[in-house]
C-alpha cells in the first residue's frame, strides 16, 4: 500500500553513491510532509476506528485521501459520510484541509462541507487548536467522534440549556 515508503528506501541506498547526476539528484528529494506521511499513514491504518475507512485513490500521493465514516450509534447510524482530505506542504505546522463530501445535516459541517472542529485549526480561541504534535490519527478520531454518542448528548445537553 505504502509505495511512497518503499521509493524513500530506495532513495536513501542511493544516497551514498557520489555519481548520480543532477537529474536524479532532483527526483530523490522528498519533501518533510512526505516522510511525515508515509510514518503517519502506518500508525493511522493500523489504529482507525472500526466505523473509518481510508482509501487512497493514488498510492504515490499520499497527501491526498478519502475518509468514510459508517457510524454504528447515534441519529447517523447506518449513514455513510465521505470526507477528502488535503495535507498541504507545510504540513505539520499548518493542519490538513478536510471538506465533507456528503450532503449532510449537522451542527459542525455546512452546506458545502465545511467543518467546524477545532483541532482542523490553525489557531483556536480555546487552545485547542492544530498543532505540530498532532497527526492524521488525531483528525480522523475527531471526525469520527462527531458522529458517536457522545457528541449527541453534548447536542441533546446544548439544545437543552438554549433553546427556549
């Protein structure tokens, strides 16, 4: 799956050899982002929640990717959302960029599939924001916790308290 990860061995046999040539000089470099990826994209399929699936329609691009959440309790139970997500080059001091691509109501995601989660961040009023210890793992557990019951009872609790 990681083919991304077997090109960085790759290169780094090649780093020795002093003959190279300019042109394959230029092909070798991997960006930080891209050495973070392929580390991250390990740790997250081997913890996804049970109810997330990720799929890379290109292996060699591992800064794009596609979620599904299928949640298994709550008012979404048996919904399938469909998340893309974008890891820009500055990553990971800047976070990814995530947009819902399912037509959906709730209270966290807009018309056009904006999200509102504070650790999609880059700066925060509760200090809860992005941040570089973050990783992939923590965006995709928080996209997943917007469907679980406990983010219910924080609606059913908000409504409660507001609405009047």
């Amino acid at each position: 799956m990681l083919t991304l990860a077997s090109k960085l061995k790759r290169d780094d046999g090649l780093k020795g050899s002093r003959t190279a040539t300019t042109a394959s000089d230029s092909t070798r470099r991997v960006s930080v982002r891209d050495k973070l990826l392929v580390k991250e994209v390990a740790e997250l399929e081997a913890n996804l929640p049970c109810t997330c699936k990720v799929h890379f329609p290109d292996p060699n691009k591992l800064h794009c990717f596609q979620l599904t959440v299928t949640p298994d309790e709550g008012y979404y139970q048996g919904g399938k959302f469909q998340f893309e997500t974008e890891v820009p080059d500055a990553y990971n001091m800047v976070p990814p960029k995530v947009k819902c691509l399912t037509k959906i109501w709730h209270p966290n995601i807009t018309e056009t599939g904006e999200i509102c989660l504070s650790l999609l961040r880059e700066h925060s009023i509760d200090g809860t924001g992005w941040a570089p210890t973050r990783t992939l793992k923590d965006v995709v557990w928080g996209l997943n916790s917007l469907f679980t019951e406990d983010f219910r009872n924080k609606v059913d609790d908000y409504i409660k308290r507001y609405a009047r």
